[in-house]
C-alpha cells in the first residue's frame, strides 16, 4: 500500500518511477521530491482534507522549516473542514520532538456561511453555483462538525491541551480568541471577507520568518482580492509562491 502511495504521489509531480534492475525493489524517490515519511503522514490525513499532495507536502516542509529554524509561535489555520491540513502538521511536530505549540484551528464547524457577490471564482462561477453542486447529505457545504474534527486531530497523538478549537465565523471568534505569536499562518476560508479579516488580525501576529500560506488565492477572487488588498494598505513585500491553486511565502 505505502509502495503504491509514494508510487501515485511522486508521478503526480510529474517524475516517473522504474525499476533499474533486480535489486531496484522500492520505488525511486526523486531527492527533495518526496519522503517515505510524508508519505505514511499523507495516506493518514489523505481521509480528511480536500488539498492536493503538494499543498500537503508544501505544509509539511513549512512545519519542518519552523522548527528547523526557530521560528517562534503557534500553528494558525482558518478553515479546517475535517482537520487533514493540521493532522500533518501535527504528525510533524511529534516526529520532531516538538509538541509543545499550539494548534489554533477556527472554523464554523458547520459547512460554509453565506458568501457575498465578491466570492466567485477565477472561472467567474459564483459561490451559489459551487455551493449547489457540494451540498452534502446535511443539506450543507462543507459541513465537519466539531467533535470529528477533534477526534481527528488527537488520533495523530498530538496533545489534547494544545489543541484549541474556536467554533465560529471568524469575524465573530477573531480576535476574542488569539495565539500570541504565530510560525505557520495557513487560511483557507475561501471568501472576500472573512480573508480579509483574518489578515488584519493575524498576519501582524505572525513571526518573523513565518509561513503564511493563502489556499485558495488562485481559485476564489475573494481570497485573492483580500491578500492583494491587504498587502498594499499595510506596505507588506511578500514574495507568494504558486501552489497549485494556493500561495505560499515567508515574512521578511
């Protein structure tokens, strides 16, 4: 299973995995490509997310990075759905030795709220159209209640007292509930307004050589709009890698 998992992960990076001869029984993995240790994480947390393996991957090296490097502060993702995005970060930090940050996790926990006539998609789709066609046995987009998503999250082991769940709209729960300072800033809800909230409160939190990834800033022009927004009121250069449909970058 774990061969066949690596096997599908390395080819969708557009790599190729043979056999050089007889002795050549394990998969080739292409160095700085992939590991056999993200891979066993990825298979885990596959159930429970709904981004790519090299938006996982590209999470998993932040995490080592911010560790690696010092980097002070607490793991911070808006919009969970089912936890997968913080089970790999928090399988990291276990392998590392390194338990003892936060993992702040802030969703609804019940599907996606209303959006605004700013949230369409870069194929000009509304989010009434996508909603229609994701709507789920609950009549909900999106929809992971609370209690799922923590059992999720402490089946990697990761302790039950670093975790803290905030139920809500972030406009609501932010900034009453906050970490101090952040390593790896990861939102991922989506719409215009609640992006662009979250970055008014949260990126000044974020440390120093930081990570802050963007999920969807080329797939919803809400999201898109509010880091653009954001980054020219407040003077930020910041350098956002292309992932798939997502950004990512390090604060200066």
């Amino acid at each position: 299973m774990l061969k066949r998992t690596v096997k599908a992960l390395i080819e969708k990076t557009g790599y190729t995995v043979q056999k050089s001869g007889p002795a050549a029984e394990a998969p080739i993995i292409p160095h700085g490509v992939i590991e056999e240790r993200f891979a066993r994480m990825y298979e885990k947390c596959r159930p429970y997310t709904m981004t790519t393996a090299q938006e996982m991957y590209n999470l998993y090296n932040a995490t080592q990075y911010v560790v690696a490097n010092g980097v002070p502060g607490d793991f911070v993702e808006c919009g969970v759905w089912r936890g997968g995005s913080a089970m790999i970060t928090a399988l990291t930090l276990l392998e590392l030795h390194d338990s003892d940050r936060k993992l702040y996790l802030y969703d609804t926990y019940e599907g996606m709220p209303t959006a605004t006539s700013e949230d369409i998609t870069h194929h000009d789709q509304g989010a009434g159209q996508v909603r229609e066609r994701l709507l789920d046995e609950h009549g909900k987009w999106n929809f992971a209640p609370i209690e799922e998503v923590r059992s999720n999250l402490l089946s990697t082991g990761f302790p039950e007292d670093r975790l803290v769940l905030v139920k809500g709209k972030v406009e609501d729960t932010i900034p009453g509930t906050l970490a101090e300072a952040i390593a790896i800033l990861r939102l991922d809800t989506d719409f215009y307004d609640s992006t662009y909230h979250e970055f008014k409160h949260l990126f000044p939190r974020l440390s120093s050589r930081g990570v802050l990834i963007v999920d969807d800033y080329d797939y919803w022009k809400g999201a898109r709009r509010a880091t653009d927004q954001y980054f020219s009121e407040n003077g930020v250069q910041l350098l956002l890698q292309r992932m798939d449909v997502g950004r990512i970058g390090v604060k200066l």
